[in-house]
C-alpha cells in the first residue's frame, strides 16, 4: 500500500520522488503508469470518468501553472464532467 509519506516509489522501472504530503516532486514525470500505480495501491480503478478529470485538471495546472484551487476545482470539474455525461 502505498504510504503517505514515502520518499520514493518504483514504477516500470522508473524511480518517481514523493513530497512529504505524497505528491510528485517533478510533475514532468507524471504519466499514465503513475497514475494507475497510484490508483490501484490506494483500491481505485480508473475508468473514463476518472481520466476526464485527471486531464481535465493536468491541463488546468498546465495553463495556469498553478494548481487548480480546492474551492474552483470542484465546482468546475463537475461542469465539465456532467457535460460529457460523467456524473
């Protein structure tokens, strides 16, 4: 199971650095490997509704280059997942 805390994880071969808080330390090495690795050792599986959001946020942070906030993100992930039917 993956720990909140951990230093480091292993996926295909490739070593990813966590923060204390278990984020990415280079959110240029995130890829779909990561992000199913990470899913599966806390028991999600992605389906499409999942990866809509994830991309969804990706591209935000990507344009705006900081995170989305935690009061904006909800409410704009949900129009954007009810407008392709992922509710």
């Amino acid at each position: 199971m993956l720990e909140k805390y951990h230093a480091e994880i292993q996926v295909e071969g490739k070593t990813i650095h966590l923060n204390y808080h278990g984020y990415l330390t280079n959110d240029q090495v995130w890829d779909e490997d990561i992000a199913e690795f990470i899913a599966k050792e806390v028991g999600i599986d992605l389906n499409i509704c999942y990866w809509e959001a994830i991309y969804f946020i990706r591209d935000d942070f990507n344009q705006y280059e900081v995170p989305p906030s935690r009061k904006v993100m909800p409410r704009e992930i949900g129009h954007y997942l009810k407008s392709i039917k992922c509710t």
